[in-house]
C-alpha cells in the first residue's frame, strides 16, 4: 500500500508540473513561497480541524495545489492524531451569480500522513507481527467531492476573495471496507466537510 501510495503521490506532483509547463503565459511569481491564498478546514478525515496554504496552478484558475496540517486532540480521538496532506484540488469551470459571487464545483484527490501519540499507527508493520498481519496505516488516500461558493472583495484589499466549501469525502480504507464487506453500506464511508479560503493573490 506504501509503495501504491507513493506512486499516486509522484503522479500528482507530475501532473501539476506538467499542467503549469504547459501554460507558456503563466508568469513567474516572485513571492517565493508565500501562497496564493490560506485554507481552513473542519473535518474530513485528516483531524477535527486543519489548517493549510494553497497555490494556483494554471492561469485560468481551475487547477490548485495545497499543503495541510490536520489535528485531533486526544479527547475528541481517544489520543492526538496529527496529519501531513499534500492535495490536488480542481475546479473545472465556474457559474457566475449576481453581486460578484461565483459557484464552482471541486473535486480533489490528497495524500496524507497520519501520525498518532501511540504505537497503533505505522508505515511499515512493526517486527512484533507476522508478515501480512495488519495492513500499514499511516498513509491515506483521499477523495473529495462537493461545491465552493467564492464571494470577490475590493482587489485593493489584503483579501481578494472570499471562498466557502462543503465536501463528501472518503478515502481508500473506507472504499476497501465497503467493497469488501457486505455490512458496510454506500452513505457509511462518506462525511461531511467544510471549509474556506482566503485568497491574498489574484
């Protein structure tokens, strides 16, 4: 599953170089670092709560990459889980709506790396157990799906725009699960997230 992962994750980083070389007209920033726009989230499978930096990938604005940190305190999660995302968000086209609103629908595909204050999560199975006796956990695969609704604010200003979003998410444990067992239904390995970006750059 490790390696399956890694590969997903050489994917994405491939496909996001190879969509931004593609754009001859996309100017280079000279910001360094300093991301196009800020990102918080509640829920989703990578802790209770997360915050993240994002960064547009093309010129017209439909394709992003984020980086994320999720926690989950212990008293919510039975011991302090924290996460390490790396996401692919695309939003392929946009409706626009009156007063400088926009609606955009999102999908997205991530990589996170769990780490908990315990020993029940691991990258690689512990010397202590059989070969093929438990499955590496500390890596995740996730799917989003869902709806952003983006209010525009004076160009002038700090923030540029303003962006709310709700997800149905779910990742490859949960597909394995359902596929696998005839107890699990569909609605079981969905939830809910939601979240909003802060945009600083247009």
């Amino acid at each position: 599953m490790v390696k399956v992962l890694k590969a997903v994750l050489l994917f994405l980083f491939g496909f996001a170089m190879l969509e931004v070389l593609a754009q001859e007209d996309f100017s280079v920033k000279k910001r360094g670092i300093v991301p196009d726009y800020l990102n918080m989230q509640f829920a989703g499978n990578i802790g209770s709560g997360s915050i993240g930096a994002g960064y547009y990938l093309n010129p017209s604005r439909t394709l992003f990459f984020d980086a994320v940190y999720g926690y989950s305190p212990a008293f919510r999660s039975g011991r302090a889980i924290h996460n390490i995302v790396v996401r692919l968000v695309a939003k392929p086209y946009s409706l626009n709506l009156k007063k400088q609103y926009s609606l955009k629908p999102l999908l997205s595909i991530a990589v996170s790396k769990q780490i908990a204050d315990d020993d029940r999560t691991f990258s690689r199975l512990p010397k202590n157990f059989p070969e093929g006796y438990y499955a590496p956990n500390a890596f995740r695969l996730h799917f989003d799906l869902g709806l952003a609704l983006r209010k525009d604010i004076d160009k002038s200003g700090i923030i540029k725009a303003v962006e709310f979003y709700a997800n149905t998410t779910t990742n490859e444990m949960y597909v394995t699960y359902f596929i696998r067992s005839q107890s699990v239904n569909l609605g079981d390995i969905f939830s809910l997230t939601l979240g909003f970006n802060l945009y600083l750059f247009e």
